[in-house]
C-alpha cells in the first residue's frame, strides 16, 4: 500500500512562499536528515538545499529530496505485504526582489515507481506602508501521473491548482500578525489504487470482504488560517497559528499550533512547541459499509476519517564556531524531535479481531527526527 | 501624533522619490549625541564641512554591508573636508560597539538610543543616508543600500566638496 | 483587533490612497522584528519536510506558514 504522498509535492512547493519582501533571502546552504517512524511504517532519508544570490537582484535555490519508504501500515498489513520503495524529488525556484516586490517561481518535480508528479508555482510578494503589511498571492499548477505497481497499462492523471493570499501586519515593534487563504482544487483519479474498503458480508467467515475504492473525481478545499509572532521583552519568541480546513468531499478540520523559542547563552537556540489537530469524515468515508453498493462513492482511507492527533515538539540549535573559513559566515547544527499521538474515532483496527465493526479504534504514536546542518555563506 | 516639522515633510517628499532632485534645500535639525569615546558630537559644530550622516543598525543586513564602503568613502573624501557620522538607532550601544570589533571604522559612531534624532530627520528606511552640505543644509537623503550606492555616494560628496 | 483593520484595508486598497495614516512602526524600531527568532520560518528544509508528514497524514492541506515582519530594510 503506498502512502497517501501525493500531494507532498505540493505541500513543498506552497511552503515556498516568499517570507520577505524588501530583502532577498540569505545565501544558504542545508544538509538534512529526516526521519518518519510509526505504525508500521519508517520513512528516511536526505534533503539538500543550496541557494545563492545573483547579482543582488536574483535568489536561485535547488532542492533534492529522498524518502526511502519501508511500510509495514495498518493499511499494508490489512490486505498485502510490506513493502519497500524510493521518492526521489527535485526543485528549482527563482526569486526576484524589484524594490518592494518580490517575485518567486519555481518547478518541482517528484518521481516513484507508481507515482509523478509536476509543480509549477508563482508568487508575488509585496511590501506596503511603511514596511509594516506584506500582501502576497500565488498560484500553483501540478499534473500528476498515478500509475499501479503490477498493472501497466493502468495510468491516470490529476490536475491540482492551488490559489493562495495572503496578509501580514506588523501590529506593534514586538508584534507581527497575519491571515493566508488557500483553495486547492484537485480533478482526476484522487485515489490510492491499492486501496480497499470494506462492506459487510454475511456469507464470508470474517463477516466482512474488501471491495475498490470508488472516490469521486474532483475535490475542492478552502483553508484560512491566522498567525501571530510574539517578542518576549526577555529575548524568546511564541508563535501561534490556527488554521481552518473544509472540503467538498465533507471533511472539516481545526489545526491549532503554539511554539516558544528561546536562546540560551551566545550559541543555543531551544525550541518547544505543541499542536493539536482535529479532524470529521469524509461524507464517503466509513470504516465497514453495510453493503457493497451503499454509496455512489466509498472509501477506507483513515487520512479521510474522524481523529485527532496531538504533538508535541522540541528542538535545539547550536551555533558552531567560526572554522576560520572565509567562505564560511555562519554554520549551526539542529536536531528536532516531533512525537504524535494519532487517536481514530471512526478507524478500527481489523488485525486485532473482533466482530466486524466491534473491532478496537486504531491509534499509533509517530516519531519525527530531523538532524541537519546549516551554513550560510 | 506630535505635529510634523516643514522639514520632516521635505524629507518625506524626498525619501518617497528616492533619487529625484530635492527642492530648495532646509537646514539640517541640530543635535549633540554621544560617541564611542564618550564625548559629544554636535552638528552644528561641524558646519564648513561636507557630512554625511548614516543611520544603520546590526540587525539591518545592507547597514552591516555597506558599512566597510562608508570606511573607504570617509578615508578617501576627508581631506577634501568631509566627514561621515555613522549613527546607531539600538536602544543598546552595546550591540554596536561589539559588531564594530569585526568591522573597525574611523568615522564617529554616535548613539541615537531614544530615537530622537532620526525622527527629526524622518528617517523612512534602514539605512538612511542624509547629505549635508558645508552650510548646513540637507541636500539628499538617500534610503536603502544596493551594491553599487557607493558610487551614488561618491559622486554626491564629489559635487557637494566643490561649493 | 481596531490596529489591524484599518493598515488592511490601506493594503488592500493600496498605500497611495493612505497616506494620512503613519506607519506607526517607524523602520528604526524594528530591532525586534527583525531578530532571527522572529522569523517566519528560519529553516526551510526542515519546515517543509514536516508539512510534508502532515499533507500525509491528514486530509487538510493549505494555508500554511507566515510571512512579512523581518528588518523591512531597503
């Protein structure tokens, strides 16, 4: 079973988003190393970025990203075998500062054995009043290919478009808020196509059998969410987020975000944070349908369901010392720790047993490690 | 809101069409801040000679960068009758003084920590930069630094040493 | 909340047209806002990994991430 990672190509590209207006982003370099282990599955592997200004006026990056997937999931587990596989994804994007406005445009490319995926974005960035409202908006296409391991001449595409805006406000010399608005609009095979539902059925021992998923062809989602950077007269900072999700295919979500960093002496920067996520079905979604044709559109994908999950975050930074290297400005080394707790409402775990329908509600804990190095130059 | 002098009007109009030729000069605001020595620096007192004051900042990326230009203008133009003041705007001098160890220069550095002189001015960008002819008077205010202002910079003091 | 909506609606209809409003935040007092544990997002590589393992994760996607503050130089 593949992991839902269809849309990580497009999560990278909108997160690309220019964070300043008047000035170009550093000259940078990064080394990373991350790591997803939890129910069942371990995702590992690099991402490298290296960006570097042009003639003051130009800020080119290049990004390459691996995820060496080893999935033993729930979903794997219920109806195939574990198995392993390799994303590979690569960006480029191009920023440019013309005075108060930045302009950003970039391609990203994501390749697996079952899957492709293409992104283009642009975004414009500008800065008003004083340098205390930054408005921006952007726009992405992506054309992705979902092929299926076993079946070769099954192919099918999906068209993404993502319409993003975006305000932000310094509010007072400590105090900077903001507001983003996202509409992603998908249309094409949404679904995994190793995916199963499952529908009661009398005449089988298990009183159950598994059957396609049927989803339906287009989804359109709206998210809004606030955002507030707080400076601590101390020297620390709290952010805070929330974000509001709704889809057509009825799935309504609430993400709420704190964080706190602190800096410790002259070369320690300490984080914590914490989030909490809440999530409602998908109106196709249920865990055991009564029959095999209940509904024109069905599925069994625990992402699309009833859970919460909770977060909790820390994180470390150390300012390493000059290596006398000219080229060198500035380097620190990070390590992030991220543990969730996912805790289903509506998903239960069939590889525990039970009466159909009666079996336990699933919940896992995932780990997320993220050590890199960055230097600036 | 305190009501607005005529000049930090003019400098207004300036710094909005940064680069256009000012209108008729007004007289610099005076003021006396304190140096890195501890002894007091007054504007006024430098009348005769071409200035040319700085507002920058540590935490402001072009300040820090044009810094070692500012160095080789003021080496350059001095003995022409020209000086430049470097003001700092951090309520802190200490942050400056430190920065100042990696990157010496030999124009007065003056601390500006309640803000009071770059509000005469009407400072509307970090780094600002006033030019002050041998009378007094403000002839240019140029906002923001971009590689290749240094020149910018030059010819102004160039035309300016001249009168 | 009355700070945020009249510099939004400036924004949105465009600064020429605000003129009689100061930024109330002068671009020398900006010390705060421009430290590094102020920005948005100081680590982009690992940010975005992350949002990667929610887009996986959960069915909400979007919106995501600030912007502005910083030193407003230049």
């Amino acid at each position: 079973m593949r992991p839902t990672i269809r849309l990580a190509a497009f999560a990278l590209c909108v997160t690309a988003l220019p964070s300043r207006a008047a000035v170009l982003p550093d000259d940078r370099a990064d080394v990373l190393y991350h790591r997803y282990e939890g129910g069942g599955v371990t995702v590992d592997g690099p991402s490298l970025l290296v960006r570097k200004n042009l003639a003051e006026k130009y800020s080119v990056a290049a990004n390459y990203y691996v995820d060496l997937v080893s999935s033993a999931s729930i979903d794997v587990l219920s109806q195939a075998s574990p198995y392993k596989e390799t994303r590979q994804q690569g960006s480029l994007g191009l920023d440019m500062l013309n005075g108060k406005t930045q302009y950003s445009l970039s391609v990203l490319g994501s390749e697996e054995n079952d899957y492709s995926s293409t992104t283009a974005s642009f975004d414009v960035s500008q800065d008003l009043f004083g340098d205390l409202t930054t408005v921006s908006f952007g726009y992405s296409q992506g054309w992705d290919d979902v092929r299926k391991r076993g079946d070769p001449s099954f192919s099918e595409p999906v068209d993404r478009r993502s319409y993003r805006l975006g305000v932000s406000q310094v509010v007072t010399p400590s105090l900077i808020m903001g507001f983003a608005l996202e509409t992603i609009t998908d249309e094409g095979y949404l679904q995994n196509p190793y995916r199963s539902m499952r529908y009661r059925d009398d005449d089988v021992p298990a009183g159950y059998a598994w059957a396609p998923e049927v989803y339906p062809s287009t989804r359109t989602s709206n998210a809004a969410s606030l955002n507030a950077r707080y400076f601590l007269w101390y020297r620390a900072a709290l952010h805070g987020e929330y974000r509001y999700f709704t889809d057509t295919w009825g799935v309504d979500a609430n993400t709420v975000r704190v964080g706190y960093v602190q800096p410790v002496g002259a070369q320690w920067t300490l984080e914590a944070g914490y989030r909490w996520y809440d999530q409602s079905r998908a109106d196709f979604y249920s865990d055991l349908f009564p029959s095999a044709n209940a509904q024109n559109f069905m599925g069994r994908d625990k992402e699309l369901s009833t859970f919460q999950s909770h977060m909790y975050s820390v994180g470390a930074s150390y300012e390493l010392p000059s290596f006398g290297w000219k080229f060198l400005q500035r380097s620190t080394i990070n390590l992030f720790f991220d543990y969730t707790n996912y805790d289903y409402a509506d998903f239960r775990d069939v590889l525990k047993g039970g009466a159909p329908g009666a079996e336990p509600l699933y919940q896992f804990d995932a780990a997320v490690y993220r050590l890199f190095f960055s230097g600036w130059f | 809101m305190r009501p607005r002098s005529i000049l930090a009007a003019a400098l207004l109009t300036l710094s909005l069409t940064a680069g256009a030729a000012p209108p008729a000069p007004a007289p610099a605001p005076d003021f006396a801040l304190p140096s890195r020595d501890g002894s007091e620096v007054r504007l006024s007192d430098l009348k005769g000679q071409v200035v040319m004051i700085n507002f920058w900042a540590t935490w402001c990326g072009p300040c820090r960068q044009e810094m070692p230009l500012l160095e080789q203008l003021q080496a350059r133009y001095e003995p022409l009758g020209f000086t430049l003041l470097g003001v700092n705007v951090e309520p802190d001098p200490a942050a400056a003084s430190a920065w100042l160890k990696g990157v010496p220069v030999t124009f007065p550095i003056l601390f500006d920590t309640r803000n009071a002189v770059a509000e005469s001015f009407g400072v509307q960008g970090m780094p600002s930069s006033v030019f002050v002819d041998r009378e007094g008077r403000v002839r240019y205010v140029h906002r923001g630094y971009k590689s290749g202002d240094e020149a910018q910079y030059a010819d102004l003091i160039r035309s300016l040493v001249k009168e | 909340m009355r700070a945020l909506i009249v510099p939004c609606l400036c924004a949105l209809l465009g600064a020429a047209g605000c003129s009689n409003v100061e930024p109330w935040v002068k671009p020398y007092e900006r010390q705060n806002l421009a430290d590094p544990i102020m920005a948005a997002d100081s680590n982009p590589v690992a940010s975005s990994y992350l949002n990667h393992v929610f887009e996986v994760r959960e069915g909400a996607r979007g919106a995501l991430g600030g912007h502005g503050g910083g030193c407003g130089c230049n």
